[in-house]
C-alpha cells in the first residue's frame, strides 16, 4: 500500500489544484516529502518481506514485495523529478525578478 500511495501522490496533488481557487500547482510541491516518505517506506516494507520469504520454508518469491520494490523506486523517482521541476522554477524566477 505505501508504493501504490507514494506513486499517487504527487499525481493527486496536482489534480487537487484544478478544484480548488486558493491552492495552485506550486502548492503541489509540499506533497514532495510525503511521496519521498512513502517510497522509503515501500522500499523498506519490501526488503523486509523478502526477507522474511527466503527464511520461510515455502521458498518461493514474494510477488508484492516485488511489487511494491518497483512501485517504491517508481515513486521516489516521481518525487525526484517533481523536486527537480520545483528547483527549475525556482531558478527561472530568480533570474527573470533580477532585471
């Protein structure tokens, strides 16, 4: 549930300002650190059940912890590149507010 959550994230927010007069796509940007939370979440809840999976006596790969390590990756990576385009942004308004 925290990979489906950390790759919805940042997608949700964005579709928040459409609906809303006083939040605006910048606002977005403070769903950076959930989606970055909820990825390492991910990450973390998947090694720890595969983990569990190579001790148990099954034997047998854990399909959602696999599932769940790529939607980690997936999110963090979303996350990245929202705080990336934030970054731009910001760059682009302080070089056009210096003329």
């Amino acid at each position: 549930m925290a990979g489906i959550a950390s790759v919805a994230t940042l997608p949700l927010a964005v579709y928040a300002t459409r609906f809303s007069g006083s939040y605006s796509l910048l606002h977005a940007g403070f769903a950076i650190p959930i989606a970055i939370a909820l990825g390492i979440a991910a990450l973390a809840l998947s090694r720890r059940s595969r983990r569990r999976a190579a001790v148990s006596l099954v034997g047998q790969r854990d399909s959602v912890a696999v599932a769940g390590h790529v939607l980690g990756i997936v999110g963090l990576c979303l996350a990245a590149s929202a705080l990336v385009a934030l970054a731009v942004y910001g760059l682009l308004e302080y070089v056009g507010s210096r003329d």
